[in-house]
C-alpha cells in the first residue's frame, strides 16, 4: 500500500511537472536604476514571423499594466525603418517597453532507465533496459526598458522543455517573465 501512495505521488508530481516545464535560467536587475512601476507598457515580440508576433505580443500586452502590442502602432513592412519605429513609440508615450525574443533552440538527448528501486531495480533492466529520447529546449530572453530614456533595466532568460505547441511556449514564456517582473519591482 505504502509503494503506491509512493509511486501515485511520484507520478502525480511528474504530471504536474510536464504540464509547464518553464524554469529559470538566469536574470539581472540594473542596480543603478530607480525603481519605477510598468504603466503604459509596450508589448514587443522580435521575430520575422508576422503571426507569432502577434499572438506572443497580444498575451504579452494582456498581462502589462496598459500594455500595448507594438504591431498595432508599427507595421511589419516598417520594422527595418528605425526613425519610423522611434517616431511612433515617442508620439505614444510609454513609460517602458517589454521586448522578449527566442534566442536558442536546440535538440537534446535523455537517457530513461529503470532504477528507481535501487539495487533490486538494476535486475529489471535486462528486461527494460535504458533507452533515449529527445527533447526540444527553447530559450527565451524579456528585457524591460525604461523608456523614453531607452535604458535596459531588467533581463531574465527561461527555458521551456518540449512545449506542445506555439502557443503554450509563448504562455509559459509570458508568465514566467511576468512572474519576475513582478518580483523584481516592475509589476505591481
């Protein structure tokens, strides 16, 4: 009995785990910055895919206090404008800007096996033996500027293991960043 209540936590706990499999890689805080709170934030996505933009900087925006996904003040065509891109994001007013971006995506190995009951459990892996996987990891970077002044205050990075799709990337990537930002003092 006691080996099943056991394995169900085990299990339950991997459940759990698969079902967001986001963590921490590493963030910085500008320490010479004076703390000050996102009000009317724009929201950015840096891809040449107009669809991912979108989607990414629309639940981005959602979660900003006045968030506002930078799409619908720049359009695609003027992203390579930057005197055009400047103009608009002065003439709106933003007090700062969140700007995220995948900035590596790589395939890894695992190794799975059978020894989990220890010593006895090697004897079962004549019969399960180790076996390999891969896995999809991607790391995202948000950076948080104070605007107008264009100064970088805050970074962080996360690595999201084999997100089932787009969409679930960009929900865990956004809610990790939010998550920080908000520890970190740019979030109320």
């Amino acid at each position: 009995m006691r080996r099943a209540i056991v394995i169900a936590a085990i299990a339950g706990g991997m459940a759990s785990a698969c079902t967001n499999s986001t963590q921490y890689v590493s963030s910085w805080k500008d320490p010479t910055a004076r703390p000050f709170h996102l009000t009317h934030t724009l929201a950015v996505f840096m891809t040449t895919d107009p669809g991912m933009r979108r989607m990414v900087e629309d639940r981005l925006a959602a979660r900003l206090p006045g968030g506002v996904p930078s799409y619908r003040l720049i359009q695609d065509a003027e992203l390579k404008e930057m005197d055009s891109v400047k103009s608009h994001i002065n003439a709106a007013g933003f007090n700062g800007a969140v700007v995220m971006r995948l900035v590596n995506e790589q395939t890894q190995l695992v190794a799975t096996g059978n020894d989990f009951y220890g010593y006895w459990g090697y004897w079962n892996t004549a019969y399960n033996p180790i076996y390999y996987t891969t896995e999809q990891l991607y790391t995202v970077e948000t950076v948080v500027y104070k605007l107008p002044e264009a100064k970088m205050v805050w970074m962080g990075r996360s690595q999201t293991v084999d997100p089932k799709n787009a969409n679930k990337l960009a929900d865990y990537s956004v809610n990790f960043a939010v998550k920080n930002m908000r520890k970190d003092g740019f979030l109320p």
